[in-house]
C-alpha cells in the first residue's frame, strides 16, 4: 500500500467511500468512517488530501453547542469548505465544543486543536 495514494489507501480501508459526497471544481470531500469518538470529513484539492476536519462527538450530541440536529457532516462540509483553500499542505483539525455557538464555527481554523500526524493512528 505503500504506493498508493492517501485517498486510495482510505478507500481500500473502508475509511472513505468510492466517490466523494460533495463536489465543487476541484474540492472534493467525503464523510469519514462514523466513530464512537468523532465525525470527520476529507477535502481534497485535486487528488492531494488537504483536510481532515472533526468534531468531537459530545461537541454536537450532548454539549449546548447550537449544533443540534443538523447533518453533521453536512455541517462540517459547510465549514471546512470555507477554509481549505487557504491551507498549506496537509492538516488535520479538531472542533472542540467550545469551538461552536449557536451552530457557528467561532473559532478562526488556525486556532483550531491540530493532531500531529505521527499520532494521527493514536486517536481513531
């Protein structure tokens, strides 16, 4: 696997499915595998994944965050989509309950938690 690409390597781990679940020009961004732990969606720019953007799951079940019931995954979509672009290189990000209000991200994605990717494995 070890010539494979980031994107072609989730697929064959059932972490991302065959096609991308939203497509705008390039950006391409599939929901991630569901975990007792988090949501995740992908971004990818082209073929190069970008983004891992996740939310903690108590952040939208439990905490008062605004979030409710909306499509998580839609919702992380809708925000990751806002930033991708600005990004240099390949990051994974976490949104924290109290990075949410009212259903808003209301923290700027520089300031998001990052995971380093070394202990990325760590953490699934």
């Amino acid at each position: 696997m070890d010539d494979m690409s980031l994107q072609e390597k989730r697929r064959v781990l059932n972490q991302i499915g065959e096609k991308p679940n939203w497509q705008e020009g390039e950006l391409e961004a599939f929901k991630g595998i569901e975990t007792s732990i988090y949501a995740a969606v992908f971004f990818y720019i082209g073929k190069e994944e970008r983004l891992e953007l996740r939310i903690r799951r108590i952040a939208f079940e439990t905490e008062p965050t605004g979030i409710g019931t909306a499509d998580i995954y839609e919702w992380l979509h809708e925000v990751g989509k806002t930033f991708v672009g600005e990004m240099k290189g390949r990051r994974i990000l976490l949104i924290e309950s109290t990075d949410v209000e009212e259903g808003q991200l209301q923290t700027h994605w520089t300031e998001l938690t990052e995971i380093p990717q070394d202990t990325e494995e760590e953490t699934e």
